[in-house]
C-alpha cells in the first residue's frame, strides 16, 4: 500500500542531489566521461587535459594541428557534448 507521503528511489535521489547541488557536477562528470564517445579514440588520445569552470570547458591537446583543427570547431563540440548528456552544461569551449 502506497502512502501519500511515500516517494521513488529516483525522485528522492534527484532531490538529494538538488539540495546539495551535486546535480550540476554530476552532469559535468558524465561530459568529460563521454569526451572519447564524441570526440573519437584519436582527438581522445591527443587530450591531455579536461576541466570544466563556470560553464567553460577548458580543453589541452598535445598537437598544435589537432588544436587549430578543434578550435574550427569549438561550437560543434560544444552542441555535441550537452546533446550527450542532454543538458547545457557547458556554454563555451577554450581549446589549449
């Protein structure tokens, strides 16, 4: 017998992570997961470092070519990695 009182496993976790405002990071953690999914094995490879401040992401490749190529593209990137996790996590994309 259902209370009125009683919620989901997944509303009461959903609102944990609200109230501690862990839902945001959480998001950020599956982009940078999903980084090789969308980017490919190779532009992967090539990454050194991933960071997310303030809605940026701040992306270091180790080849100068792969860097002029990524910053061509730093809207695509973008667009791609908040349709993977389905939300706008990220609103802009600084390529070192």
């Amino acid at each position: 017998m259902k209370r009125s009182n009683d919620i989901s496993l997944g509303d009461a976790i959903r609102d944990f992570l609200s109230s501690y405002h862990l839902d945001e990071k959480l998001l950020e953690k599956q982009l940078m997961l999903s980084w090789e999914k969308v980017m490919g094995k190779m532009v992967s490879q090539h990454t050194t470092r991933l960071n997310i401040s303030k809605k940026v992401l701040y992306i270091k490749v180790d080849s100068a070519a792969l860097r002029n190529e990524l910053s061509f593209a730093k809207e695509n990137i973008r667009k791609a990695l908040n349709s993977e996790v389905k939300s706008e996590v990220i609103r802009e994309v600084v390529i070192n």
